[in-house]
C-alpha cells in the first residue's frame, strides 16, 4: 500500500489572540491557582446579590466553568430557606459558587473572595504565540506535572 503523507499548517494572528485576550478573562481558585471561570466581563462590573455579595452570572453572558458540582444544601435566609448546589474547584475541593439546582434559575453565583484575576500577568503570549508562564517556580512545576500526568493517561487509556 502506498505511504500517506499528510500535513497542516497552524497559523494565528497576534491581532486577533490580543482581541480574544481582551474579551475573555480567566479567574482562578483563590487557594490553589486553578483556573475556574472563563467569562466575557470582569467580575466586578457584574451585578451582586443582596443576601451574600456574590456575583450573579446571568445565561445572558459567555461563561465557561471548570469546576466540579458539589452537593446540594439548604442555606437559612431572611424569610424563609434557599437550597444550593454548590461549584467546588475542581482541584482543591473549595466551593466556589452555587446555583439553585434546577433549570428554571438561570444563574450561577460566585462567592466573594472565592477566585482571583491573574492581574500580575503570571501568563502571557509571546511573540512566537507560545504562553509564557510567570508563576512561582513551586506553582508552575505543579502545572508541568499536571500536564505531564494527563499526557500519560491519554496514552494509557486513549
């Protein structure tokens, strides 16, 4: 049989990785460094709630969670009860958010304090469109052995 030979090539602009940046912001657990939230606004330009601070994320907004779903219970309010399932990090186990648990209440609920922005510019693109990473030497060789470990499973389990 004859030899298949394929190729591809991958090019992207810096102008539109620059846009992309500047449209997408990316909050972190605040214990551990995980990235749990994507978003298409800065967390402090979005609306809070009254009974505990936390921002409310609306279906209206582009949003991408990675976290895990923690289990559900039943929070005293003034006038009554409120149940939440929490959204832990994904890495730590911390709670993260809530949301009310059923279709009908299209919002998630981030805690106060709970994640934080990489305002430091702890990663950034460079000119070759590779990421650099600014993290403490501790924190990125816990990433590179993240990295490392997802890298073998695929092997192992495809």
């Amino acid at each position: 049989m004859p030899k298949i030979v394929s190729s591809s090539t991958v090019s992207a602009s810096s102008d539109l990785a620059t846009a992309a940046e500047k449209n997408l912001h990316v909050y972190y657990c605040q214990l551990c460094g995980e990235y749990v939230l994507i978003i298409d606004k800065r967390l402090h330009k979005i609306p809070r709630r009254k009974t505990d601070n936390a921002y409310i994320i609306t279906d209206q907004r582009t949003y991408k969670l990675n976290m895990k779903r923690g289990s559900p219970t039943i929070v005293k309010r003034e006038g009554g009860y409120e149940k939440q399932v929490g959204w832990n990090c994904s890495r730590c186990d911390v709670p993260i958010g809530y949301d009310q648990g059923d279709d009908s209440e299209p919002y998630v609920y981030i805690l106060e304090n709970a994640v934080q922005a990489s305002s430091s510019g702890e990663r950034e693109a460079g000119p070759d469109g590779k990421v650099r990473d600014k993290r403490p030497s501790a924190l990125q060789a816990t990433a590179d052995q993240l990295i490392r470990e997802s890298k073998e499973r695929v092997r192992l389990y495809g």
